[in-house]
C-alpha cells in the first residue's frame, strides 16, 4: 500500500519549527562551551555530569544499529520506549479526530498513552488463543485509524503472534502498524526489522527494560522509515536520553554475552517453572510462552495473588483483563526464587 507519511501527520507539525538546542547550533567536540548556562566547575557528584548530553545520541546509535542490522537514521531512542509510543500519539493523532486500533488483552501503556493524548481507541480482541482477528481489524478500521498496535510476543499472554498475520495487515492498513518486541529476544523469531525496507507503514519498537536487564537506565528503541524517525525526532524533548545512560549503555555495548547467557538462562528457568507449575492442582492452564513470563490460569486469581503478597511473592494479577480470567501473570525469576514460589503454592495449595 502507498502511504504518504506527510497525510498521515498532524497538519501543525508539518510547519513546525523545532526547538533548536545549545548541542544543535554547535556540535564541535572541543572549545570553550560557554552557551548552554552550564556549571563550568563541574557537578556535586564525584564524576561529572555538567554538561548536555548529544540530543540525537550518535555513538550509541552507531552501536546499536550495528547489532541491529538496520541503519542509524532508521533508528530513534527514547526515554523507555513508552516515549516512542507517546510520540507516536502527538504525532499522527489528532485529538477527539483520529483513532488507534488496539488489539486486547495487550499492553496497557497503549490505551493509557491514547487517554492521556485523548485519542479514542478501537479496540479489536484477540482470538482465544491471543491470535490475530485479522479480518474483524480490517472492518473496524476507518480512515481516521491511524495506529494499529500488535504485541509480539504479545504481554500478557506471552505467546508470538502469527508472522504472515502481521505482514498481511501491514500490507492492508492504511495508517501505520506498530510492532512492539519487547519480549523478542525471548522468542527465538526474527525481528520484523528486517520488513523495514518493504513497508514504509511499519514501526518496530525495542527496549533494553527486559533481555537486555537495564530497566532502570529507560532506553527504548524505535525503528523505522528515516522519514517517520526524522518526525520522531522533532517532537521529541530535546535532550531525551540522559547522559549517563548513552554511556552506561555505549559501555555495555562493548560485550553483549551477558545478554546472552541471562537470556538463555531466563528460557531454561522459563521450562523449569513450566514443569513444575504443571504438577500443582491449583493450576488450571499454562498459556505457551515465547517470553520471560508466563501466563497461568489458577483456581482463584485474586485469593491466590493475595496469598502470595502475603509470603511477599508479588506476581501480577491479571484476573480482570479481557480473555484473562483467573489469570496470573508470572516473571521468570531465578532459580531460588522460582523455587521460593512454587513453594508457596505448595503451601497455599493445601
Ligand atoms: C515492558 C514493555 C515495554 C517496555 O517499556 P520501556 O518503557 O522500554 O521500559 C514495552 N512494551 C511492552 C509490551 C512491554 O511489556
């Protein structure tokens, strides 16, 4: 399908001019920077952050694209990529105008993400085995839908969501899909950046919250036509990504078998946990995962969850999410405490 980046934004933000930062007007390394009111002395901190941080991150963008296999223009970072979803809402829909299509049980930050921007959402449920109802998507579009968000592996029901699927509504949607693979190193499935070039319509989001076990840094990745990245670019606030984690991240960079081996480590926990999990009686359903949780479904959701507060296991209760009754979601822990859990079921369970 021909798609028009240009139709689909926000008229405002054609003509608008952005912020034109310190980092900006100037990107020469060395100098006397006396343009952005910094402190000079240096910061109350023993390392010193007193400066800005680059606004377009260039050499961790360098990095990243490298391990990514996709070029730098066609790669934003945001501040978790909860930003890039933000900033796809401000920059495609207009408020009480124009739709997002969201695809229940899924992420919440989607639906909370459009009522903060006030855009109305259609929202299409998932088949009963969380597939895609392709065609009921296509009869609740209308051309006001902008954005359609498919979950893959989808949270919280942990499950991949048919690859020719996606692609099939890539191809029909006249606005743009956004694949989140927050969970796609757990999947052992090729991420969909490599549709990139087919599908100017597509957008693929990343985080460095879950494999890559640096939830706490808020780094997200948004990967895309340069066009829709240069968009994302303008609206985003100018320094987005803090200077620490550029360099927290960029250091990490250097050596990705940590990654690695933790997320091999998370699937053979994933499997331990499944088979003990299935030998419990309060058990009902364990939903096939491509994740680092696992959704189960229990006698009773919300005593259950109660009695695990109560030996202060939090897991998540997803109990009154669409198509998740008696639900539980569960994030694969280590060894001892997957062990710490199951004993309390155990215990609950008599
Ligand atoms: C955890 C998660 C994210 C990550 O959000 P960050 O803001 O990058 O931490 C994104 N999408 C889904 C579906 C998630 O579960």
């Amino acid at each position: 399908m021909e798609i028009d980046i240009n139709t689909l934004l926000r008229p405002h933000l054609v003509v608008l001019k952005p912020y034109s930062s310190a980092r900006d007007e100037y990107t020469g390394k060395s100098g006397v920077f006396l343009d952005a009111n910094e402190n000079p002395y240096g910061s109350i901190t023993t390392e010193n952050f007193n400066r800005y941080p680059d606004p377009y991150q260039l050499a961790l963008k360098e990095r990243i694209s490298a391990i990514k296999g996709v070029h730098s223009d066609q790669l934003f970072l945001g501040n978790g990529s909860d930003e890039a979803i933000d900033l796809l809402f401000r920059a495609f829909c207009r408020p009480g105008v124009d739709q997002a299509i969201l695809l229940p049980p899924t992420y919440g930050m989607y639906e909370v993400s459009a009522a903060i921007n006030d855009v109305e959402t259609i929202k299409v449920p998932l088949t009963l085995n969380f597939q895609l109802d392709t065609n009921a998507i296509l009869e609740w579009m209308t051309p006001t839908s902008k954005l359609l968000f498919i979950c893959s592996p989808n949270n919280p029901s942990g499950n991949n969501i048919h690859r020719e699927d996606i692609l099939s509504l890539i191809a029909q949607f006249p606005g743009l899909v956004i694949v989140d693979e927050a969970y796609i190193d757990f999947s052992g499935e090729p991420s969909f950046t490599t549709e990139l070039q087919n599908y100017p319509n597509l957008i693929v989001i990343q985080t460095f919250s879950k494999a890559w076990g640096l939830a706490s840094l808020r780094l997200g990745m948004a990967f895309a036509s340069p066009e829709i990245i240069g968009i994302l670019n303008k609206i985003k606030p100018p320094y987005n990504i803090s200077g620490l984690t550029q360099q927290k991240v960029l250091e990490a960079l250097g050596d990705i078998s940590p990654m690695e081996r933790m997320t091999r480590d998370i699937l053979q926990e994933r499997k331990f946990l499944e088979q003990e999990l299935a030998s419990l009686s309060l058990v009902e359903k364990i939903y096939p995962s491509n994740a680092n949780f696992l959704l189960i479904k229990v006698k009773a959701a919300k005593k259950t969850y109660d009695d695990l507060v109560h030996e202060k296991i939090i897991v998540r209760d997803r109990s009154k999410v669409l198509l998740c009754d008696e639900c539980l979601r569960i994030t694969v822990g280590t060894r001892a405490e997957n062990e710490t859990l199951l004993r309390a079921l155990k215990k609950i369970n008599r």
